[in-house]
C-alpha cells in the first residue's frame, strides 16, 4: 500500500494546533511540503512549521483568517505560489460556537457559516485551480453531524452537515478530473478546546463505544491516508474516526 507523499505539496488550514497540527505534521512526516494557516496564535503556528521543516519538509505559516473570504483564496494562491503547485487541501479550521437556540445571534450564525461552510467552499474553488490530476481535497467535520445528542450544538451540527453535501457534490463533479473529496468527521479529540481531562469528559465518553477520547494523531492518521495514493479511488465518502460515537 503506497502512502508516500514524496513530492507532494500541502495546505491545512487551522493548521496551527490541536487536530490542524497534527494533519500537518503527519503529512509531512510522509514527505509533503506543507503550508499552515492560523488566525491568532503565532508562536503555536511557528511551533509546527519547526517540525515540518526539522522532517526535511519545506514549511510556509500564513496567516488568515478563515472568516475573510479573501484572506481564505489569498492563502491558498500564496501556497500554492510557493511550493509551485499544490495537491492536498485539507480544510480544518473551524468555529466553534455553541449555545440554546434562543441565544444564538445573527453574528454568530454568520461567523458559523463563514468559517465552517463558505471558506471550504472558497478554498476548494481556489485549490482545484492549481490542482493537477491525483490531488486530494480532505474537509474536516464532526461526529456532530450525525449524532447531536447534547443540547446547544444546533448552529455547529447544521454547518458540519453542510459539508457531507458538499463533499459528495464535489467527488463527484472533480471525479473525471481525478480530484478525490472526502470528509473526516472527528469525535471527542484531546485538545485545548476539549480536554480528555475536561469537565463534560466524563459525559462525553459515555456516549464513545471505545470508552476514550482520541488523539489528534488518530485523526491525522486517517487524513493522511485519504491524501495518499492508497486511497486514490476513495472519493465523496465520509469517515467517522469518532472511537464508535455514531453507531
């Protein structure tokens, strides 16, 4: 099974930690050159692009924000300048905004909506422009998608089912041109935002058959081999990698 991505290029966004991180340094370690954007933290973002290049990797840091449409189309053509070409895009960054219905704002919706659905969309249509035959688009969802079995997850359940539609559309229309679409749905990842060791952990877990968190590597595991030529005949499938949440 070929899992190598000698001579590949890369762009993930939110690639500056938790899952993004993880993506990024797992392609690399594949042999990928890989480009990260990041909105606020730098030093975290620096931090990753060290580990790319200390794996002999070319790394670039952007930053954008994934609520400005342009800044998004700017940092794909930007990496797509630098490495001369770019064959994965994996689309991570995310807002993460929760609440009952009754207090969610017009603001939050529409940051929802911009960062979680519009900017894979944008970036996807910037990507496929400097895309050759063989390249991968890998968008990142959510367990929440098909299992919202907590209250307060309206908004960000209905932006992360946007995007199974949107990945079978998209198989499907850059099939003939031999561009695979596919879409990771994580479940409860340790990282800074939700902790393995978090207060709500223990509720959380009850609802995972495997009975833990994942790790940030084991999402990465399953984007890096859906960015590989093994799966080059995979395209408009969604992946849970939710340690059994959905079932």
């Amino acid at each position: 099974m070929n899992t190598t991505l000698d001579g590949r290029t890369a762009l993930v966004t939110g690639g500056g930690r938790g899952i993004g991180a993880a993506v990024a340094i797992s392609l690399a370690r594949q042999g990928a050159d890989v480009a990260i954007t990041f909105q606020h933290d730098e030093r975290h973002a620096a931090g990753v692009a060290e580990q790319i290049t200390g794996l002999g990797r070319r790394a670039l840091v952007l930053r954008a924000d994934s609520a400005d449409a342009a800044a998004v189309t700017g940092a794909v053509d930007r990496a797509a300048a630098q490495f001369g070409r770019l064959d994965v895009l994996v689309n991570n960054a995310g807002a993460f905004l929760l609440g009952p219905l009754d207090d969610l704002t017009r603001a939050a919706f529409d940051e929802t909506v911009a960062v979680n659905v519009r900017a894979p969309f944008l970036a996807t249509q910037a990507a496929v422009r400097h895309m050759p035959a063989g390249g991968r688009i890998i968008n990142i969802g959510s367990n929440m998608a098909e299992r919202a079995v907590f209250p307060g997850f309206a908004l960000y359940a209905m932006s992360k089912t946007a995007l199974i539609g949107l990945t079978k559309a998209l198989g499907r229309e850059l099939g003939p041109r031999a561009i695979t679409v596919n879409l990771v749905n994580p479940g409860a990842t340790d990282t800074d935002l939700n902790p393995a060791a978090g207060p709500n952990a223990a509720g959380i877990t009850g609802h995972i058959a495997l009975g833990h968190y994942a790790q940030p590597a084991d999402i990465a595991a399953a984007v890096t081999f859906l960015a590989s030529p093994a799966a080059a005949y995979i395209t408009g499938a969604t992946v849970n990698v939710d340690g059994g949440f959905t079932i």
